[in-house]
C-alpha cells in the first residue's frame, strides 16, 4: 500500500467516508483520494510526494496560486498579534470598503466564515426584508448546505421541492421551488401565478457546480425584470464566480445588478472567510439594526481578512484578469484541438480564470443538459491525467480553475497529456 491508500484507510476508521467534504472521497470516479501535504503555486504534493499541476485550486480560492509569499507573510504577521477577537477590528473595515469599491451593487456587507452561511443568511434576509416565505433556485446550482436549499425539483412546475438530502425535513423544503436554469418560460410562469408570494430568487449568474454552465442574456434580463416588477430579492451567488470570471464578478460582465451578492472562496485567499452585501435598505434588515438575526464566533476573523485583503490587492494588479483569461483560454482551445484531432465528443469554454470541460458534442445549458455527458469519459480522463500528474476536481460535475501562478509550460504540459490521454480513450 502507498501512503495515499494506507491514510485513507486510516481516515475511513476516524472520518466518515475518509474526507471532510464529499467530493474528495473520489466517488464518481473511483480510486484512492490524493493526500495533501503541502501546495505552492500551480503545484500540490502528495503524501507519495508526487507533484501534480493543480486545476481545483482548492475549488477556487488559490486564483494567485497556492502559499503566494505575500499572502503568507499577511498571515504570519497578523496572527502574531492573536487570532480571534471576536470584536470589531480596523482590518475588517479595510476588506468591506475594497469589495464594496470592486462590486458596486454592494453598498454594506457583512463578514462571515464560509459560503454555506453566507447564503442562508441571504435568504434569512431576503425573507425578513419582503415578509415572504417562498424561494426559489435553480436546477444544479449549489448554494451550500442549508436545509432549504438542499432541494430538488418536485414533480410540476409549480410543485415545491423534496428534501436532497435525508435529515431535512420536508416541511423545511416546502417553500423552495426548484426551476429549470435558463428556462425563461418557467420562470415567467410561476411568477404570474404566485409572483406575490416569492420573497427572493437565488442564482449562480454563471453556474459551476453542475460544471460550468452560462445563462443566456433573455434569462438573466427576465430574471431581473421579473423580480423587481414583483417585489422579489435577487440573490446572485458568486461564492465562485466573485474575483474569479474578472475582478467584478459576473456581475460585472452581464450588466445586471442584483440586489444581494454572496461571496466566498477567492475573498478569502484560503482561508475560511465569505460575505454577503447589497443594497443598503435591505442590509439594513439584520440585526442589531434590523429584526433579522445573524452572527458568527469567527466572523471577520483577524486572519482571515489579511488574507483576503492581500489576495484582493494582487488580482488588482495591472493585468492580472488579462492574463489568467489568456492562459485559460489557450489550455481550452489545446484541449479542443487535442480531442478533435482523435475525433472525441469533447468541448469546453472558459469565462476569466473558470473553465469547463465536457465530454459532449455542446456546452450544456442546463442540468437535464449537462447530465448527457459522457460521464465514462469523464472518469477516463480523470484517472489518465491524474496518472500524469495533473489534477482536475474528481467529478464530471465540477468546474475547473486556473491560477496565476500557472505556466505556458504548464498549459503546453496539460494539454500534451490531454492528447495522450484521449488517444487511449478511443484507441482502447
Ligand atoms: C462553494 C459554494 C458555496 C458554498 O461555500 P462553502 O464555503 O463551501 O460553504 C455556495 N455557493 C456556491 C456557488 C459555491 O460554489
């Protein structure tokens, strides 16, 4: 047994299912899970010490690369001067004018420790400011794992979502309605008939968590039409698209503005820190101003902020975002040309430094969509680049990131292997 398959043997007897979080068990793909020991640049170790080109970036968060030295050293040097108040510190102040400044449509905005409680109190919120109970999300979009929006579709259109997961009870999920992404039509529908009764619509404005999917221009217009005419928050969750499609967001790309904006992953710079803001009169809502409750032991921790406002100073550097999106596109258009050349169904597409790979004749616009890919392949190319020492999310479902820190040899490398690798897919 390599050490990879001795401590994950170890884990399963203390962890349930050997990991922290579902996804690194390798269970849509099979084989052992990658122990980390140590990550720097475009680069992750293993316990085996292998070394892996790195395209989860820690599932978005390492966009400057993993243990840049200044983020390090901003850490080093505040927790030095202790790690938790749990009182107001000036820092805190500094990071919510920077993200305020970088995404207008947030006027005030509140600091918590991860994105699951960033959207549950979005919607605690949305719910408080419009005295409505119902919500709705959308299919394949991931918003953390709060009870009401651990949900999936229910039968019809206008049928409220069963519990995803067992331990929600379906009372929790009885105000969630779950639609089609893009699907202007549903949506236009539910809002003529209960549009009164929605107190918010929460959505990834560029889906990444049933890998990476775009909404069209009629969607998000209709989206934002609808809810203002009916008196709806908007939710727009960029835990994963904030600083990461470009320094804005995807806000920034597709000109609406919504009303509230969750955020999370890069605004932490690795460690645990995520938001939420927006329009001043609805923030005005929580308490100890408003009669929303929210707080948090370690909120705005003193680490954590230094962090997110180093990493918050490096993405605005002169053309970091021109870059990053130079270098994804190239490793996109490498794999396009690789998988053409052996003739694979396979496409993929980048927004700034978030990319999807699909082994699919189109890039998929819906869930329904996207669960036609070949999920065989998938699996196939996971294990062959891993094999080569290159690391992707283990899941057909996931979105990939590039870093900063990433090479043109890096990208020459990947792409090399692609080839390879779907080679043997085809030839056996
Ligand atoms: C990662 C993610 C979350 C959850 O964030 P955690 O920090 O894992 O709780 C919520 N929404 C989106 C869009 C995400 O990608």
């Amino acid at each position: 047994m390599n050490r990879n398959e001795q401590l994950f043997e170890q884990a399963k007897k203390v962890i349930p299912g050997g990991v922290n979080s579902p996804v690194r068990a390798f269970g849509s793909v099979g084989g052992i899970p990658r122990f980390i020991k140590k990550a720097q640049g475009a680069y992750v170790w293993d316990e085996n010490n292998t070394q892996y080109i790195d395209y989860v970036g820690s599932w978005g968060p390492a966009i400057v690369g993993h243990a840049h030295p200044e983020v390090i050293e901003a850490v080093r040097t505040v927790a030095l001067d202790g790690l938790s108040f749990g009182a107001p510190t000036e820092a805190e102040i500094r990071l919510a004018e920077e993200i305020i400044r970088i995404v207008p449509s947030v006027q005030q905005l509140r600091l918590v420790s991860s994105g699951t409680e960033a959207t549950m109190s979005a919607i605690r919120l949305a719910r408080g400011f419009t005295g409505r109970d119902n919500i709705i999300k959308f299919e394949g979009c991931y918003h953390g794992h709060s009870d009401s929006l651990l949900v999936k579709a229910g039968s019809g259109l206008l049928t409220f979502g069963n519990p995803s997961s067992a331990g929600v009870p379906a009372d929790f999920t009885r105000h969630t309605l779950v639609l089609p992404y893009n699907d202007v039509e549903a949506l236009q529908k539910t809002f003529t008939e209960i549009g009164s009764q929605i107190a918010c619509v929460i959505i990834e404005p560029i889906a990444g968590n049933m890998n990476m999917v775009q909404p069209t221009p009629e969607f998000l217009q209709s989206l934002r039409s609808l809810t203002e005419q009916h008196g709806a928050v908007l939710i727009y969750d960029e835990v994963m698209t904030g600083f990461r499609v470009a320094l804005g967001g995807a806000q920034s790309l597709h000109g609406i503005t919504p009303d509230l904006t969750t955020m999370g992953k890069v605004i932490g710079g690795g460690m645990p820190l995520a938001a939420f803001g927006g329009r001043a009169d609805i923030m005005a809502c929580i308490s100890p101003l408003g009669s929303v409750y929210q707080a948090g032991t370690l909120s705005g921790n003193p680490v954590a902020v230094a962090a997110g406002l180093k990493t918050l100073e490096i993405i605005q550097r002169k053309g970091f975002y021109e870059s990053l999106s130079l270098h994804t596109q190239a490793l996109c258009q490498g794999f396009d040309q690789a998988a053409k050349e052996v003739g694979v169904a396979f496409c993929s597409q980048n927004v700034g430094g978030m990319f999807g790979l699909y082994f699919a004749e189109q890039v998929p616009q819906s869930y329904t969509e996207m669960s036609r890919s070949n999920t065989e392949y998938f699996k196939q190319f996971f294990h062959g680049m891993l094999d080569r020492h290159i690391a992707f999310g283990p899941s057909a479902f996931e979105a990939c990131f590039m870093s900063a820190a990433h090479t043109t040899e890096n990208i020459a490398d990947t792409v090399g292997a692609a080839a390879e690798v779907f080679t043997k897919m085809v030839r056996g």
